[in-house]
C-alpha cells in the first residue's frame, strides 16, 4: 500500500511562520523526500531560520528531517524506530538553524523520508521558524 496523504497546514505572520504535517499508515508504504516545508510558499523565500522542531511517531517507524540540496540532502534530525516520545529540537538559543545553502538547483525545502511503516503507524511534526 502506499503512504498516506499527509494532513498539513502552515501558519504565516510576515516573516514568521509554523508548519505542522501529520501521516497515519493504514498499511505499508514509506516517504522519501516529501516536502513538510515548502521554501516557495512562505513570504519571503531566500532562505529559511528553524526556531523549533516537535516531532513524534510511534514506535515501529523511523523519520529522518532534511533540507532539500540538489548534491546531497542535509540531515536536520532522525528520529530512529523505537522511539515513540516527543522530540523537541529548540534552536533559538543560537538563533536558529539556518538553511542558507541554495543554488539554483536546491530548494531550500524541509523533507521527510521515513522507513519501516507499517499499519497504525504515526508521524507529527510541528515546524516553526523564519523566512528571509
């Protein structure tokens, strides 16, 4: 079977923004490179500052979080199979994570590839940050 269709949302205020994903598995199937965060529909499109990341699945799926790079995929978090507490990444004790990196060839964009999905399966993630 293949991956469910995400639930997303994303909040914006000016430069500001929260964006949240959340997939429920009704059988197998994985995600790879699925746009969370899409660079293009926030204000400003330059470049993209994390403030804090949640994220939360059950135990039998793993998530990992990436910035889009046309040579090779930037690792943001992997979130590993077992693990079903909240992850909370706060970043704005140093101002955030910045993804300024982009070429012509990078989007820029926040990504997830997930791995072992199986029926009942849970992934949410909550995304704030800025754009500039």
């Amino acid at each position: 079977m293949a991956a469910p269709t995400p639930a997303t949302n994303v909040y914006k205020n000016g430069k500001a923004f929260v964006a949240t994903w959340r997939g429920v598995w009704a059988g197998t199937g994985e995600f790879t490179d699925t746009v969370v965060v899409n660079l293009s529909n926030l204000n400003y499109t330059n470049r993209i500052r994390i403030l804090s990341i949640a994220i939360t699945s059950t135990t039998g799926i793993s998530a990992e979080l990436e910035f889009d790079d046309a040579t090779a995929d930037v690792l943001i978090y992997h979130h590993p199979i077992g693990v079903a507490e909240t992850a909370i990444l706060d970043f704005t004790s140093i101002g955030g994570l910045i993804w300024d990196g982009q070429t012509s060839d990078d989007s820029g964009n926040i990504t997830l590839t997930t791995d072992s999905a199986a029926s009942n399966d849970v992934v949410s993630i909550v995304i704030t940050g800025r754009s500039a």
